[in-house]
C-alpha cells in the first residue's frame, strides 16, 4: 500500500490543485472554511493560527506545514511508514 501511495503522490508532484466546480460541494466548502478559523478548546486555538500565521516555523522541532492538502501522506520517521 505504502509503494501505491508513493507512486500516485509521484505521479502528481507539481500539479496544480483544481477542486470540482460542482455547487453542492459549496456547503461543505463553507463549513471547513469555518472549521478552519473557528476557535475551540481549553486554550481557544484555531488551525489557522498555526497553519497560516506560523507556517514554516519550527515549535518543538516539526516544520508547520500551511496546510495544503497535496503535502500528504506524510512520511513519519516514528512509524517508519
């Protein structure tokens, strides 16, 4: 499976990102865009206040990516996969 991931995320290194056009997906679009910047939890953090305020820098050693969804899957060294 790990062989299959790599080779599609190979084949389509560097290809733009181009959502479906269709207007249903509009609500769904909407409510992750809300999700994104909605504060939440104990300490009142957002995803975007990571993801797109502090992206590149390094807290606690691991680079913050700027959540882009062609960035996965990840490699993770701990899980060797």
């Amino acid at each position: 499976m790990l062989s299959l991931q790599t080779y599609v995320a190979y084949q389509s290194r560097g290809m733009a990102i181009a959502p479906d056009a269709d207007p249903r997906l509009a609500p769904a679009r909407e409510r992750g865009r809300k999700l994104f910047f909605v504060r939440m939890g104990q300490l009142n953090l957002a995803c975007a206040q990571c993801h797109d305020e502090h992206a590149g820098q390094r807290p606690g050693g691991a680079v913050i990516p700027q959540a882009h969804p062609t960035g996965y899957p990840l490699y993770r060294l701990e899980w060797q996969a």
